[in-house]
C-alpha cells in the first residue's frame, strides 16, 4: 500500500535545529542525523504499522544512532509525523499537536 505523508509545521524546525545542533559538535554529523532522519521517514512510509504502537494512537519510531524519535499516526492510507524529538528531553511535549496545524 502507499501512504500519503504529512508532517506537522513544527518537524522541519525540530530537524533543523538538531541538524545544525550535531554540526556545530563535529563537521558531518549533522548530515549523518539527516541522512538516518530521511532513512527512518522512507521506513515509516514502507510500513507505518510495524512500528511498536505508543500512547494508542502514535507509533513511535527510534533512530539508532541518534537519541531521537520520530512520533506519527496512521489513518488509512495516510501518515502523520507529529514530531522528532529527543528520546530524554521535555517528554511528550508534542501530544498537544493538532494534525494539520
């Protein structure tokens, strides 16, 4: 099946801050998060329900090699990435997120 993506406003500034996080610590290793960040989104899109499910509603996907998941829901043949975030910072700061907004 193919699943539509959508992700909520707030992701892309969550990837970029962590992007320009890890480059400011070692020259590439932001573009190493990326490229596992993009990995973990192709996975997810391939097959969104494999991923443990969290909270009822959200599946949770870790990367693994950086100390982030990416949150999202499932809804027909749509996905929803509510957040990256880091795995020990301000849990579940994003379970407020409304889809689309």
């Amino acid at each position: 099946m193919n699943y539509s993506i959508d992700f909520h406003p707030k992701v892309k500034f969550e990837a970029r801050e962590a992007y320009l996080w890890y480059e400011s610590q070692s020259d590439g290793l932001g573009r190493r998060f990326m490229q596992e960040l993009e990995t973990g989104i192709e996975l997810i899109t391939e097959a969104p329900l494999i991923w443990p499910k969290f909270r009822r509603i959200y599946h949770r996907y870790l990367l693994t090699k950086f100390p982030f998941s990416i949150y999202y829901s499932v809804e027909d043949s749509s996905l929803y990435v509510y957040a990256v975030a880091h795995t020990s910072r301000k849990p579940y700061y994003w379970k407020e997120r409304k889809q689309g907004a």
